[in-house]
C-alpha cells in the first residue's frame, strides 16, 4: 500500500504520488523545515523485504551522493522512518525523454543539446569511479533547465576493465510494462550493451553505448534495435549493425552519424573510450554552426582530429545551420545583477567573502555587522531575501563541500561545518590561527596556517577530518616564495589542488600539486588565486582583473591564452594575492567590484567648523603631521592596490612623492624632527620592517630585521628615539622604542596579552600617549616614557587616536560614537585629568591632525560603494 498525501517521513510530507516502478515509489513532497517541494523515493513493501533490495537502495543513496552536478538530479537527504526507507531528491518539473519521444523524433539542436548535457552528466560520474548501467529514456528526465540523469539503482562503482563478475542475464531487470502483447521489448534491453547481454562487466564505455542509442532513438524516433522476443532482441545487439540514422533522417548531419556509429560499435575497444571526449565532439559539432564570435572561448578538440574533420565540416556546417535554425547547445543568454547585503551588515574586501555552492544554487556570504563581528548568511537564489546561519558568529572564510549541502568554516578557534538545509554547526576540530582553503567532500581540507604579528603565511596544511591530524600538503620553496602559500582549492578528483606561492615583490605564481606528493610545478605565472570551473576553465587574477584559460581537469593541461572575464576590477590584494570571487560548476560567477577611495582633506577652525576643502586624492590614509606642519599620508594606487608616501605644504598646496617602492609599497610615515629624514613601515623578507630614507636621496635603510610586523608611531623631539608598534605571535601590539645611536638595541616598553597601539611623545619628550585594550575595549592612557608603570587613564568609554596639542597641555581623541574630545592636562611630575570636552562630531571614517596653530585638518574617506555582482552563463562570452 503506497503512502498517503499528508502522511509524514520525518520532516517531508506527502502531497502526491508521481510513479511506481519494480524498484521504488517516487511521491512529490515538501520539506515543512524549508517550505521546499522534493521527490521522495521509496521501496515498495514487498521489495523492502528482502535484504538484497534494501541494501540496493542504500547504494543508491551513497553512488548519488558522491554527485553533485547540473545535469544529475540532486540528492538531498536519506532516512528510514517505521521500517520505510527512503531517498529525498531534487524534484523536477517535466517530462521523461520517454514520454517526448513517443512524439517522435526531436530536432537535431536538441539532440545535441541533451546528449552533451548527459554526457556531461555521465562524465562527472565515471570521473569518481560510476557506472551507470541502466542508460535509457525512461531516466532521463526533461526540464527548462536541460536534461537530467536519474535513477542510479543499478550503477556500481568501477572496477579493473576485463574482469569477470558473474553477473548473468537472470540478474538483470526487465520493465514488464514495456513487453507489448505481441512480446517486442521496448525497454531496458534495448539500451544494453554486448558486453552487459554477455555477461561481462561494466565499464565507461557500457554507458557510452547506451547514451549511442538514446541519442539514435532522438534522431530517427526508433531505437537502433528492436526485434520479436528477447532472445532476438539479444541476437540483433550482439551481431547486427542498426540502419544507418541518414537512411531514416535525411537531415542528420553525417559528421553525428559517425559518432553514434562509434557509440554503437560492439567492440568497447572500437567505441568512445571516455565520455569527456563524446561531449567534446558534440560541442565541437555545435561549435562549427554556431556565428558567436566568442566560440573559440568554448571547450576545444584535439587538434589531431581537426584534420581528419576537415574533409567533411563544410557539408556538415550548412546541414547543421540549416537544423539547428539559429539555436545553440550552450546557452547565450549572459544575465548579470546585484546581490543585496543583509540590511545592517557590509560584505568586507577581505578574501574569499563570497562562496556559491557547486551546484550554482545557493550563495554564502561573510559578513559584518556595526561592531566588526563577522557570521555567515545564505542566499538561495530562488529567494528574494538572505538568512544567517546559525552558531556562524565569529567565522572565517567559508567553503563548500562538492556535493552543494555543507559548508566548511573557522569560528572562535574551532573547524566546523554546517548543512545547510538546517540545524546547527558539527565542531571538528581545533583551528586556531587558521582558514579553511579548500576541501575534497571527503576526509580531507587544506587549511592555512597564519603566522599573527607577522605579514608571512605558512605552507598549507592538509587535515584529516577524522583524526584532526595535520601535516605539511606541499613543500615550500622559501627561496623563491618568501611569503608562503595560500589559496589552495581541489580539482575535480579531489587529489590534486591549486595553490598561490606568494611573493614579495608581489609577482606571485599559480602552481599545481597533489596530495601526498609534496611537491607541485608551475602552472601559471604572475597570478595567484586561481580555481577550476566546469566546462574546462581554470579562473585566477592578475593585477585585479579577472582571467579564464581553457584547462583540462583530467590531463592537468592549459589550452590556448587567457580571457578577460569581467572588464573592470575585482575586489583583490596586491599583497596577499587574493580576489574576492567565485564560480559555480553550472556557469554562476560573483565577485565583489573594485572599489576608489575618494579622500577629501578639510581645514576646521579649533572648534571644528570647516574652513575650507584642501584638496581631493583617491585613496590617503595614516595622515601624520610633520614638525614643520606639512602632512604625510600613505597614498595607495588603486589600479595596483600598492602605497607610497607622499607629503603634502598646506601652504603651497602642492603634493610631493616620498618613495618609489615596486612592490606592495610604503606605509605610515614619521618625520625626523629636522624634517629630513622619514622612517616608515615596508614588507622586507615577508614582514613589515622599519625603513629610513634621506630626503633626496634614493638610499633606503632597513633599520631591523624582524619575523613580525614593525610600524613607526613616533620620533621623539630630540631625534634620540623612534617608537614604534610590533604586532607578537597572537596578533596584540606590544609598544617598542628605539633609539637612533646605532650602538643601541630596540627595547619593549610593554609585552603584554593586551593590544596596545598609536603611540607618541609629547611635544616635551617626557610622556606618551597610547592605547590599550585591557579594560575590554580600546581607551587612551598617558604615562612616562621612562617608567610606563604609573599611567593615567584619559579616555571613558573607549577611544582611539590620541593627538596632542603644540603646547602639550591638551590631548584630543575620537570615541566611539565619532566624537572628537578634548581633555585639558596639566602635567607635573603627574599628570591630573580634566574634564573632556566635545570638538566636533566627526564624520565616519574620517582621520584627523592637530596643527601648530591649533586648527585641525580631517581625513575624510567614502568609498565608491562596491557592489556584489551575480553573472549567469559568464563563459558564453569571454568579456562581459
């Protein structure tokens, strides 16, 4: 007795029933957690019985889990609930090529279109190791998106080509349906090949066979065998040759009568041997008729058929384009909008903040609310509006599993995963320190290991999931990429990975390794980040554009030259070799969009009104003031995303460039006190260390060699030291000075658990002023610059950039509502606290200095707004 509408498997209740075979009843559902209608397939009561039967459907659901592409029909869940098993699966709108085919035959773009797609389809299985071995119409289901295979009951997981496995003619399953009153067998047998009719095992080129007659019986209407019984049937597949497909369809291209006649051969070794190479010929085919201009961005041929092909592609091409009526198996349609931020968050420029699951239908985004803490949300693409996921706060970069249902992330120091259909993260692991890169869907994820304090990047690591054990994935060549690996993710086979070897002078490289080797090869040069996409295209960037070259999965093999994708920028680091996109293997690009900064100087009486607009520049920031009141900023150029110091006379109005650094470039300079001399912050040896360099001069000086990340905060009046912050192992700034005789040694000031930063002397040298995260959140402190024991806490409530005035009798800083405060001190041999003031309400993002005379001058940063951007079918075209 079949299951009743309403009645409940677990979460999914029944609405109807939409078939029955020998094998399972299949019933049309809806998940009630995600209001998702689904295809549930159960076994019949009398087929439950028997072990065997049970034990089939259970492979089933294992064989389909281990897929996850467009033309496969998804598995989402399986269950047994009071003695019913069953498997929950994406539920199709359509028709069986069956059922089309009792129309008669299709038309030959169709026909091409559908058996690329299948072939595709049976491609992706035979590449993890399954057979399919019941090919025919019945399973094989028509939609507006395109065909998708169905029902892997019979399918097996491949074994040594030759074997014998005892597997006989009694063990392989007739549709009674199909067997006409006067006994002509319509059904599976028709679909077999002679090797399956014999006994022998199945292989690739078995389904490959099967998919030869189905594309037969769409062209001519008629399967290539048919016959009175079984036995001549049988008789008819093993010895006889089928009627050629021109005889019955004057309009078939030649050039596809061919390939059917290869698929057909009874020898296994005279067919296809692979079904990747099948697909290829069938977009080759389509790729000969079709007038878009960007073909040759679609999958190639081997050159050594090209010229046997050439004899007949001129006939072939005028009967094509006269079938196929301006039609296409791949569509052209290139459709591209926007993805919304949840209200209240902002998707970061930071790496890997987008992730698409496989499958091209669901999106994770990383984001960021208003005080900078970070979870993940999901946006299906057939909702209108995002979710967050729950026990996500505090996460890192996400990644998908193959199969489209988990998700792979870091959070508060734990490696967890989350499904996606519902409930709450599984932990796995300790991750401390670390970000997921990439993951197989089985056992193993590549995992980078950072170094906090420190610009350099540890080798990736490969982690087993079940044992937590981590090692080193590939060796790092620390000779030629200083700055280590990262951005690693898997091909296809789960074995190989691609990752980025990062360089300082930013000149990174795409390299090639497998796991358990430890070694890799170079594979593209000056670019990093670089990911496999189905059809056969590795993406990367270069210099913050977006690239796709033609790559074989299977032969690790770049074809032709790169494409543009996308013509303006992505969101990317020039350091860190990262791009902030991803792809889909179904043809669905995102990527977050470049974005200026567009600062505006602003001269402010000392009570904070504007006086007057200084000047205009993409992209400053770290404005410190010199002695002699002109203004230093790092200025970043926003093709290459690399800085330089630049100085700006307020009087003269007039910018002057400091440094020429070719690679990621200069950061946050400090004037002497004689102004003719600026130290300031550049990667050397993957961290960045303290440079000096003469005005005028093209010498510069590195003044430290060090493992962490070293930033000058101030020079004191005197010129005798430098202080600056060195960022530990943990990512906390511990304050350090320096003095300028070279016979003395840098010395720490605090070391501490806490963070403390923005350091600088007061006009008389005696005291500085700093932050200090210790109570919970940033506040500013003065104390001695000899004995930073006694300290006095200025700030309540939290606060950052700590300014003093000329005279050293006032200090400024900004809270955390944007206030800028004034607080009076009168410094003795202590200093007593005034009651803080308000400036001015500053606006968001803005720096500030305090000049000689009393008057301020912001810093005021807006951003161009940068968009996340959705292409669909972004291979079509090349540029979009």
């Amino acid at each position: 007795m079949g299951l009743a509408p309403g009645q409940k498997l677990g979460p999914y209740e029944i609405q109807s029933q939409l078939g029955a075979g020998g094998m399972g009843e299949v019933y049309k559902a809806v998940d009630t957690r995600l209001g998702r209608t689904v295809a549930i397939k159960v076994l019949p009561p009398d087929v439950a019985a028997t072990p065997e039967s049970r034990h089939r459907f259970q492979r089933e659901a294992r064989i389909i889990s281990q897929l996850s592409h467009p033309h496969i029909c998804t598995l989402y869940d399986f269950g047994q609930q009071d003695s019913v098993e069953f498997l929950v699966m994406e539920f199709l709108e359509g028709e069986t090529l069956e059922r089309r085919l009792q129309r008669g035959a299709l038309p030959i773009a169709e026909v091409l279109m559908y058996a690329f797609q299948i072939g595709s389809a049976l491609d992706k299985a035979h590449r993890v190791g399954i057979i399919h071995r019941d090919l025919k119409p019945g399973n094989i289901i028509l939609t507006k998106g395109g065909a998708k295979l169905l029902d892997f009951g019979l399918a097996k997981l491949r074994r040594t080509r030759g074997s014998i496995v005892g597997e006989t003619l009694t063990d392989l399953t007739t549709d009674q349906k199909n067997l006409t009153s006067v006994g002509v067998i319509l059904g599976t047998f028709q679909y077999m090949a002679p090797e399956q009719l014999e006994g022998k095992e199945a292989d690739e080129r078995t389904d490959i066979f099967a998919l030869g007659a189905v594309m037969y019986e769409m062209v001519t209407g008629k399967p290539p065998f048919t016959a009175k019984s079984r036995a001549s049937l049988i008789a008819a597949i093993l010895a006889s040759e089928p009627v050629s497909m021109t005889t019955l369809q004057t309009m078939t291209p030649p050039v596809l009568d061919r390939i059917v006649k290869a698929c057909l051969a009874k020898d296994p070794d005279e067919r296809w041997q692979r079904a990747h190479d099948l697909k290829m010929e069938l977009s080759w085919i389509a790729e000969a008729s079709s007038t878009d201009e960007h073909s040759a961005f679609r999958p190639r041929i081997r050159r050594e058929r090209l010229a046997w092909a050439g004899m007949v592609i001129a006939l072939c091409m005028v009967l094509v384009a006269i079938a196929y009526r301006q039609r296409s198996v791949v569509p052209t349609a290139v459709v591209r909008f926007a993805i919304q931020t949840p209200e209240g968050y902002t998707i970061s420029d930071d790496a890997h903040t987008l992730a698409i699951s496989p499958d091209g239908h669901k999106l994770v985004l990383l984001t960021r609310d208003a005080e900078d803490k970070t979870s993940l949300w999901l946006r299906s693409f057939d909702s209108v509006s995002a979710h967050q996921l729950p026990g996500t706060e505090g996460s890192d970069v996400p990644v998908w599993s193959p199969d489209s249902r988990w998700v792979l992330f870091v959070s508060q120091g734990k490696l967890k995963k989350i499904d996606t259909s519902g409930g709450f993260p599984e932990v796995l692991c300790d991750a401390k320190d670390t970000a997921v890169l990439g993951w197989n869907g089985q056992s193993t994820a590549l995992l980078s290991f950072s170094l906090k304090g420190s610009a350099a990047v540890m080798p990736i690591q490969q982690v087993g999931l079940d044992d937590c054990i981590a090692k080193s994935a590939v060796t790092l060549d620390r000779s030629r990429y200083d700055r280590g690996q990262q951005w690693s993710r898997f091909l296809p086979d789960g074995k190989h990975f691609l990752y980025s070897g990062l360089r300082s002078d930013t000149r990174d490289d795409v390299l090639l390794a497998s796991l358990g080797s430890g070694t890799s090869q170079l594979l593209i040069s000056n670019a990093s980040d670089a990911k496999y996409v189905a059809p056969g295209y590795l993406l990367f960037q270069r210099n913050g554009f977006l690239m796709a070259q033609p790559f074989d999965a299977r032969n690790l093999r770049l074809y032709s030259e790169p494409v543009q994708v996308v013509p303006e920028q992505i969101a990317f680091g020039s350091y860190s070799g990262s791009a902030n996109y991803d792809a889909s293997d179904t043809g669905v690009l995102v990527y977050q969009s470049n974005f200026d900064v567009l600062s505006k100087l602003v001269l402010r009486d000392s009570k904070g009104m504007p006086l007057k607009t200084l000047s205009s520049a993409l992209w400053l920031w770290a404005m410190r003031v010199a002695p002699d009141g002109r203004l230093l900023f790092s200025k970043t150029n926003p093709q290459t995303h690399t800085s330089d110091l630049w100085m700006f006379n307020l009087q003269k109005n007039d910018w002057q460039r400091l440094t020429f650094d070719t690679s990621t470039g200069s950061h946050i300079g400090i004037s002497s006190p004689d102004g003719k001399q600026t130290i300031y912050a550049a990667v050397d040896k993957a961290a960045f260390e303290l440079h000096r360099k003469t005005l005028g001069s093209d010498q510069v000086e590195v003044l430290a060699n060090s493992d962490l990340d070293q930033v000058p905060t101030d020079w004191s009046p005197d010129g005798r030291f430098l202080l600056f912050t060195q960022t530990d192992t943990n990512g906390a700034g511990d304050l350090w000075a320096m003095p300028m005789n070279a016979k003395q040694h840098s010395y720490p000031l605090t070391q501490s658990r806490f963070d403390e930063r923005d350091a600088s002397f007061s006009p008389d040298g005696r005291w500085i002023t700093y932050t200090s995260d210790e109570s919970g959140k940033p506040e500013v402190y003065v104390a001695s610059f000899n004995a930073l024991q006694e300290r006095f806490q200025i700030s309540s409530g939290g606060g950052q950039m700590p300014r003093w005035n000329l005279q050293g009798n006032k200090l400024y800083y900004v809270a955390p509502d944007g206030k800028l405060m004034e607080v009076p001190l009168k410094i003795g041999s202590r200093v007593d606290v005034g009651r803080s003031n308000v400036v001015f309400q500053a606006p968001p993002r803005t720096e500030y200095a305090v000049l000689p005379d009393g008057k301020f001058v912001t810093l005021e940063n807006n951003d161009n707004g940068s968009s996340t951007v959705a292409i669909l079918n972004w291979y079509v075209g090349g540029k979009h």
